[in-house]
C-alpha cells in the first residue's frame, strides 16, 4: 500500500460510470440491498450524478426470473456476459463513493434502444437521460 509524505493512504480514484455501461455490482452495495449480498449482479447504468456529492448512481439489475415485471426482456449476450434469458428488473443505486473495484467491474455498453426501454419502464425522466 502507498502511504503520502503525511502518512495516510491516498484515496483512490473514483470515476463516474456513464449511462449505458453494464457492470457486475457486489449486491451488498445496492439500495435496497440485494437479497444474496455476495453476488456480483449485472447491473446497467440508468441516471449519473454530475458529481460524487450530488446524488446516488441509479442502476436497473438483471435477474434471470423471465416473469419479473416490471421490467425489460433480456436475452443472452455474450458480450454482457449473460448466459441466460432474463429481465433488466430492479430499479436499485449505488453510492458513488463505492463504486470502485473489485466491487464494481466494468463489463460493457449495453444497446441505447434497451437503454430507452429500461429507462421508460422505470420512469427515468427524459431530462435526465
């Protein structure tokens, strides 16, 4: 671990997620908590505080229960790494200040039109998309 010249950890760097990324997101981060806190959930990025005081990260949570609704049909991508059909289902947040590895990892960019549709089916004001 590096220590500074005062002798304290630095923190370490925070980057905001953009809308649109998916990630997998230890479930003990999100609120409400996820009902397995160990899981890594796929996670899609929906609303971004302009900065890490201004508000939660708000994401929707996949689940592979294709009878979840409210929610967005997902079908397998591997790109995603989504082996299953599933539902983009659980509107959640995150504090930012958490959203660092090895808690949060970047997996790819999910397609803008499902974007739209998971925003629209959680009630993502147009004005913050």
């Amino acid at each position: 671990m590096r220590v500074s010249m005062s002798g304290v950890p630095p923190k370490p760097k925070i980057m905001l997620p953009r809308r649109g990324h998916v990630f997998r997101v230890r479930g003990a981060l999100l609120d409400p908590v996820d009902v397995k806190p160990d899981a890594m959930r796929p996670a899609v990025v929906v609303w971004v505080p302009r900065t890490l005081d201004s508000g939660r990260i708000r994401v929707v949570t996949r689940t592979s229960n294709p009878n979840r609704r409210p929610g967005v049909a997902s079908m397998p991508d591997y790109r995603l790494r989504l082996t299953t059909e599933g539902v983009w289902g659980y509107d959640r947040t995150v504090d930012p200040y958490s959203w660092q590895e090895p808690d949060v990892v970047f997996v790819s960019t999910l397609d803008p039109n499902i974007v739209d549709a998971i925003c629209t089916t959680f009630g993502v004001p147009e004005s913050e998309r």
